[in-house]
C-alpha cells in the first residue's frame, strides 16, 4: 500500500510528536514531512513533486502566519 502523504505545518514539537503518534495509528500507512514555519511551506509546496493529499496547517505559526499561507 502506498503511503498518503501529509504536510504539518507546526511550529510546536510537543504538538508535532503528538500529531506523529496519532497518524502512526492509523489504517493506512502516512509520511508526515513537517515544516516549522510559515516560509519554510510555500517552498516544499512549491516542489511539483510533492502533492500532499492532506496538508494540517497551525494557524498561529511563526515568520508567516497561517491565515496568510491560507491566503497565498
């Protein structure tokens, strides 16, 4: 089975390694590639070859805050 790729946007590792413990249990297998700020996610998304099915986005992040990656 194919892994779903998922980006987290979290700048906290507390809420990180939670976020990581409960996708580790789920039914189908995930690769968690996790940013810690606002500039460092329009540059890994800007990667054609990334396609996230699910992107978990904090809203209070630093550099760039999550409302403005929202709006880009």
């Amino acid at each position: 089975m194919e892994k779903m790729e998922i980006l987290l946007v979290e700048d906290n590792a507390g809420d990180a390694l939670l976020i990581r413990q409960i996708l580790a249990d789920a039914s189908v297998p995930v690769n968690l590639p996790i940013v810690r700020d606002g500039e460092q996610a329009p540059t890994l998304l800007s990667d054609p070859h990334f396609q996230p099915a699910l992107i978990i986005l904090d809203l209070n992040i630093s550099r760039i805050s999550g409302a403005a990656l929202l709006e880009r």
